[in-house]
C-alpha cells in the first residue's frame, strides 16, 4: 500500500537525523540509499541495483553506484565532494547504457547535499538533507506520479466560450 505524504514527510525527517553525521561513501553509502528508499515505502532491492557494471566511452569499465533502469542513476559521493564531477561520472556511463535503460533522473549526493537533475524537463534541484522533508515531492516520480502540464487555452477558444455565454444569457432573457 502506498505511503501517505505525511507519512513520506514524517519518515524524512527521521532519515534526516538518523543521517546528519555519517559523510563516508565506502562505509555507508550503500546503506544511506536503501534508506532512502525507505522513506518513500520502497524496498531498494525490488527495483535497484548497486554498483551496475557499464563499459564508458571510452572503453574501460564503469560502476554506476545505483541504477534503477529507465527511471534515476545516482553517483554518490563522500561528504564535501565536488557532486559537479559526480555528475559528469554520471553522465559518462550514459554511453554504455541501452536506451531504454537511460534514466530520467540523474541524483548526485554526499550525505549532506542532494542535486537532482531532471533530464525530461531540463531542470536541477539542490537541497541539504535536513531540508529533505521539504523536498519529497520531486521524488513523485519514484512511486509512479507523472507531471501533467496543462497549456494556456488558445484565444479562440476563450473568445467562443464567452459568446456561447453571452448567447445562452440572452435566450434565457427572451426566453
């Protein structure tokens, strides 16, 4: 049964404590993101997988520290680390990737800092992990939520409805 989002905020602000100390990749990054997943009511093992081999560019191989085919990659990093080189690590895997494996979510993260970058929408989201509870939302994706964009009405459209209105107020008058 899926989570509720009080539920997702509440179990955030506990990742958020449990977390606020640790900053050693090797040690705990492993633990960190099945935590994470956690938080939204997903077990990691149902739908990821660490340390994915994948030949790079140029042809030596590479372990993407987490993979969930066709939806986020994330390059986790120790705390304090430059997440702009983790995301080019990222991105170098893309080549070795089938496409339909590509993600649509690149997350680079040290423990403390988490960037989110949205390849669809072209977008980049930075937050700290205490501010996590306040960002669970750009996470819909992970429990099957989709962005609907609704486009402004054309004109013609606004001008017809409006006549239509001004038609059905003037047989009302007459009648």
């Amino acid at each position: 049964m899926a989570l509720s989002w009080n539920e997702i905020k509440s179990r955030a602000i506990e990742f958020s404590k449990e977390w606020e100390n640790d900053f050693n990749e090797h040690a705990e990054a492993k633990s960190f993101m099945d935590a994470f997943f956690n938080v939204f009511g997903i077990p990691r093992r149902r739908v990821a997988t660490f340390e994915a081999t994948v030949k790079k560019e140029d042809g030596r191989q590479g372990f993407i520290d987490l993979l969930w085919k066709a939806n986020i990659l994330i390059e986790f990093k120790s705390r304090g680390k430059d997440l702009e080189k983790a995301h080019q690590q990222a991105k170098d895997y893309f080549p070795g990737l089938k496409d339909s494996d590509l993600p649509k979510f690149i997350l680079v993260c040290d423990f403390e800092r988490f960037r989110l970058y949205d390849l669809e929408e072209g977008t980049t989201t930075e937050f700290h992990l205490r501010d996590l509870v306040h960002n669970v939302q750009h996470f819909a994706y992970l429990l099957g939520y989709q962005k609907k964009v609704y486009k402004e009405q054309d004109p013609a459209n606004i001008k017809a409805a409006e006549l239509m209105g001004k038609l059905h107020d003037r047989l009302e008058e007459i009648g």
